[in-house]
C-alpha cells in the first residue's frame, strides 16, 4: 500500500507540472517536457493498476481460504466490506 501511496503522491507532482498547459508557439523544449511529464504519469498508472490487479487477486485468495466452511454469499459481502474499508481507511486522505 505504501508504494501505491508514493505512485499517488508522484502522479500528483507530474498532473501539477501539466496544469498550466501551453501557450500559442511553446518551445519545442516545453513540448518534450511536457511529453516528458505525460509518459511518467501514465507509466505510474499502468504500474499502479498492475499493483492493484495483484492485491486484488491476493484478497481474492484469502477469500476462497476464509470460505471454504461458510456461506459464499454471506462470505464475500463481508471480504467486500472489509477489502472497501481497508483502501478507503488506507488511502493518503483518509
């Protein structure tokens, strides 16, 4: 969660550097910056989806290990709820 936390953090700084958008005959320099800047924040989201696709499939794991004796229905609404709480308590403004 802390890496996923830091990627938040880093794709917050690069959207900052992009906000101020360009101006009519921009330097070729400011482009690639800004090209620069565009590249690393979708690579930050591509690695933070990878990194979510696998704490899913983690928790998803311990789901089937924690129903194997109990209801499924009852079973996974409370994983859900619980996986809920965990990224909202978890998240860099909670």
């Amino acid at each position: 969660m802390d890496v996923m936390h830091a990627l938040t953090s880093v794709r917050a700084v690069l959207v900052s550097g992009l906000a101020p958008g360009l101006r009519d005959g921009a330097a070729d320099s400011a482009l690639a910056m800004r090209q620069k800047y565009r590249l690393g924040e979708v690579r930050c989201e591509d690695y933070f989806f990878v990194l979510l696709s696998r704490f899913m499939n983690a928790l998803e794991a311990q789901v089937r290990a924690e129903c194997q004796n109990v209801g499924a229905f009852l079973c996974l609404s409370q994983s859900s709820e619980r996986a809920a709480r965990f990224l909202l308590c978890s998240s860099p403004a909670g």
